[in-house]
C-alpha cells in the first residue's frame, strides 16, 4: 500500500509543473495589456513601457516563466499587481471560503445522490425510479449560473427569504448565522449538477451488482433485501462510486467560479474572476494553482481509497511497477 501511495505522490510533481506551464502560457497570451488596465486608458507609451519594465513584462516568456516557477518553488506566489498584496494573503483565506462552499455541497450532492440512487436501483423501472431519473437528467443539464439566478430571483427577489450576496465572513466579524443562511443558495445552486452525476452512477453501479450470481443466491436464501443492499452489494459497488465522488469533489473546489460571482461568495473563484478582469497574472497563476493542487490531492486520496476497497488494483500497479 505505501508503494502504491509513493507511486501516486511521484505523479503529483509533473501534473502541477504542466498546469503551472499551460496556465503561465495561456494567461499571457490571452488578450489585453495588463499596464492599460493599471495606468488607465488615457496613459503614454512611455508610461506603460516603463511599467512593464518595473513589472519585468517586457523580458522574453521563458525568463519570465522561469523566474515565476523559481519563486513558486519557494513558497513565494508573487504580489498581486491590482492589490499590491502577497498573492498567498489574497488566495488561501479565499480558498478556505470555497472549501467551505464545496463541502457543503459536497455533502448534500452525496447525501441525495447515495439515498436516490440506491433507493432507485433497489426499485428500478418503478414510478420512482423514472421520476428520480427524469429529476437528474433535468438537474444535470441546468448551467449551475442559471440556476443560481433563478433561486435568486425566486428567493431573494421575489419573496426575501434568503439573501443572495453580503455574506462577511466569521474571520472578519461575521454572525455564524447569517454565514449559513448566505450559505443555502450557493449551496444548492453547485449541489445540483453533482447530485445528479452521482445518483445515476450510484444506481448504474448497484444494478450491475445486483445482476451478479451470489446476489441471487443470497436472495434465495431469504437474506431481506436492506441487508442484501447494505452488506453485499454496496461494498462491491464502491469502486466506481468513489471515483465519481472524488471528481465531483475536485470539480466542486474548482468550478464554483460562476456561483461565486453571482452570489458575491468570498471564494478563490470570485478572486480569480476579478484577477481575470484586472488581468492580474499573479492573481490568476496562483490561485488556479491553487485549485489544480487540490484537484490532485483530491484525486490522489480517492486513487487510495479504491486501491483499500479493491485489493486488485494494487495487485495490478505493484505488477506494473516490476
């Protein structure tokens, strides 16, 4: 098991050095001139060459990446040039609101979408069952933004229910309360898709195991069908449940930069989308960084999961490994 999990450690160095080049490349070639955002539309040439000299934007790409990876190295993401903060000040206490934000919806997205899809496969073609399908397939394709502007339509606007942006967070004096009322919307708007992707793996996984032989036979030996589901079934359909949770989980701490915008939600993405407007290159590399190393952690803790949950698959890696 050790060997496995160094084997996943050891991939971890070149995902992050790939993600750190292609968004160093994308990010300055994508268009706009950070310097015209900085000294204003009504600046010289002048003023702006000699900017980017002070900001060293006027050296060639890969003396620019590499100086930026030699400080990544040290622990050091940079100064935000629209903040004039430390990248690393902007970045993790936001990233600490969207871990919040992500595992609320997380926990709800396994909640319904464990309970709905093993309720679904154990009753399957049932009316419940197709009204359960036919609510995913509505849910998944929702745009988590459009959803978002219709809850805040509905219940901000419309009957003032819940509020939609404001939230101050508890670090900086916010009530506990008003954080989890601020919380419920962003929650079920980047819950939704999730729910829907895991109810319908849950349930494909569980009919394919209870297809299997010693299903029927642990039937026919009148075994009642909660403990057939819970003891049998569930542990041997996990696997791919697992693997489906984990990316939602990754997806979550990535892809709520829109439901963070809408509902003014103090998270990494929200701070990603105002360095993308201010065209603040630390901003951006940082915190998509950022959110490419939780992705992976991510990945690497469901990778160790299965590996315990089936033994084969560290059979099949150490067999790779000789």
């Amino acid at each position: 098991m050790l060997r496995f999990i160094a084997g996943r450690f050891a991939l971890i160095l070149p995902v992050l050095f790939g993600v750190s080049f292609l968004v160093f490349t994308l990010a300055h070639l994508a268009p706009g001139d950070v310097t015209v955002v900085l000294t204003g539309p009504f600046a010289d040439e002048a003023a702006r060459q000699k900017l980017r000299v002070a900001l060293g934007l006027d050296q060639p790409l890969p003396v620019q990446y590499g100086k930026w990876l030699g400080t990544i190295l040290q622990g050091d993401f940079g100064t935000s040039i629209a903040n004039r903060r430390e990248v690393v000040e902007l970045v993790f206490p936001k990233f600490l609101n969207t871990a919040i934000l992500a595992l609320t919806a997380a926990f709800l997205a396994y909640i319904i979408g464990f309970f709905v899809g093993i309720f679904s496969a154990a009753r399957a073609y049932s009316l419940f069952d197709r009204i359960a399908m036919a609510g995913t397939l509505i849910a998944g394709s929702m745009p988590p933004y459009w959803l978002g502007l219709l809850l805040v339509l509905g219940f901000s606007l419309s009957w003032r229910l819940l509020p939609a942006t404001g939230m101050i967070t508890l670090p900086d004096g916010g009530d506990p309360m008003d954080v989890f009322l601020h919380l419920i919307l962003p929650a079920i708007t980047t819950c939704a898709a999730p729910a829907a992707i895991i109810t319908r793996t849950v349930r494909a996984s569980m009919l394919e195991i209870l297809s299997q032989n010693y299903i029927k036979v642990a039937r026919a030996k009148g075994i009642k069908r909660s403990v057939i589901l819970r003891r049998h079934a569930l542990r041997n359909a996990m696997p791919p449940i697992v693997t489906i949770c984990g990316l939602q989980l990754g997806y979550l701490l990535g892809g709520v930069l829109f439901v963070e915008v809408i509902f003014a939600w103090p998270g990494i993405g929200n701070q990603l989308w105002q360095g993308i407007i201010a065209r603040d290159m630390p901003t951006i590399q940082g915190a998509t960084l950022v959110i490419a190393l939780a992705f992976v952690l991510v990945n690497l803790a469901v990778d160790v999961i299965n590996a315990y949950l089936d033994p084969k698959i560290r059979v099949s890696e150490g067999a790779r490994g000789t």
